[in-house]
C-alpha cells in the first residue's frame, strides 16, 4: 500500500497570480494561462497539457493542478493547445490525420515552452503533465525537443503510428481499473521509456478508472502529491528549492 507524505508547499496557494498570455505559432495564437508565486528563485516550468475534451468541462480539477503546482515551486502553465486546423482526437482508425494534428500541437506547444525557458526568474528546466490525449501529446513532444526535461503522464498511451528514439524521464499515474485507457497501455510507456534507455515508472490505482484524479479523496490527493514529488526531484537537480523549503 502507498502512503503519500505531502510535499510541503513553497507558497501560500492565495498568493498566486494568474495571468493570460497569448503566444504566436505557425498555426495561429494559442492561449495559456500562466500560474506562478512573487519572489525572484530561479524555478522550473511545467506545461499542463488537457485532454481530448479540452480544458472547459474539467476546468476546476485543472486550474486546481496549475494552483497546487505553482504553490510548490514552479511556474505552471495551463494551455489550450488545440487550432482551427487540428481540434480535438481525430477518428481512432485515421492514423495519417492522428500523426498530423500531433505534429501541429508540438509545433504550438513548442512555442509555449521558448516562452516558458525564457519567463522571468525562469530556470530554463521544463516538465510536461499531460491527462489522457494529453498525455500522447506530452510523449510525441517530448520525444522531439529535447528542450523538455521530464514528463508525468496520466492514463496516457503511446502515440500511434511515430518512431521514437528519445525520452526524459516519464512517470505514469494509471487507474489499475481504466476502462477507457487500460493499465496496459501506460505499462507500456514504462517499457518504451527503458528501452530507449530513460527512466520510467508506473504509479497504479487499485479499483480507479480514467480520470479518478479529478474527482478528489485520497487517491486523487495521492496522485497530486506524487506528482510533485517527481517534478521537484527532476526538475529541481542542481538549484535550491524555492522559500521554506530549503
């Protein structure tokens, strides 16, 4: 049985500001919403990258995400990284238009994180957290920019129809009981990232289906904390934590 032990929060969760910011890509504006604590400490970024429902029926559960990451340490960013030309999961059978909306949202998610790298008091590490499609995308991207330094995928698969040859390090966070995306698929991710030589881990949920995060209780407390732990022990590597946690 795990038992999680909450990482102590660098910032006051009221204390924190988010602002819009709208970023230029080849495939026109995309819009984020960026999470982060006052102070001048060097701190890493992390992209939050949404399911195929887009942002607005879940947007509680994700801002809750941005909040939390950001009183933690690191400057969140909440984007929607869909376009007019590439919105929403294609047909399941489609794999041509699969791999080519994928490659217009790494390419509009790319701009995000030149964004980010440069931020004021940015330390230039990024993380990537991607729910479910998000998580596909999370992958496909970090497998191609080399810019991304870690990933945490929930209930994620392995994108369909592209060669990789590159990863970070990953952790997955699986319901064991997924109906929609099953425990095998982010077993998988764990062997490709081993495969290609990175560092990967499955956290598994007894009994919980897709998206149990999102509706609170331990388990999903548990995934959040789990979650932090990750991204400060990777993205952290070589500058201090941020205020009371050093």
């Amino acid at each position: 049985m795990l038992v999680a032990i909450a990482p102590q929060a660098a910032y006051a969760r009221d204390t924190i500001e988010a602002r819009a910011i709208t970023v230029a890509t080849t495939d026109g504006a995309l819009q984020a919403d960026r999470y982060t604590a006052a102070g001048t400490k060097a701190r890493p970024a992390i992209v939050i990258l949404h399911g195929a429902s887009g942002i607005a029926p879940f947007a509680d559960a994700y801002v809750r995400y941005a909040r939390t990451l950001a009183a933690s340490g690191f400057d969140a960013y909440l984007v929607s990284y869909f376009s007019p030309h590439a919105n929403g999961s294609p047909p399941a059978a489609d794999r041509l238009e699969e791999f080519r909306r994928r490659a217009i949202w790494r390419s509009r998610i790319g701009a995000l994180i030149g964004v980010a790298k440069n931020a004021p008091h940015a330390s230039g590490k990024i993380g990537l957290l991607g729910f479910s499609l998000g998580g596909q995308v999370a992958l496909s991207t970090a497998a191609n920019d080399e810019r991304v330094d870690s990933v945490v995928v929930f209930y994620g698969m392995i994108p369909m129809a592209e060669a990789m040859v590159h990863l970070p390090p990953i952790l997955v966070i699986h319901g064991e009981a997924d109906r929609t995306v099953p425990y095998a698929r982010g077993e998988e991710i764990v062997a490709l990232a081993h495969r290609l030589g990175a560092t990967a881990s499955i956290l598994g949920y007894r009994g919980k289906d897709h998206g149990f995060d999102f509706l609170g209780g331990p388990a999903a407390d548990s995934a959040m904390q789990q979650t932090i732990v990750f991204f400060r022990r990777e993205l952290y590597q070589g500058i201090s934590l941020p205020g009371n946690l050093e």
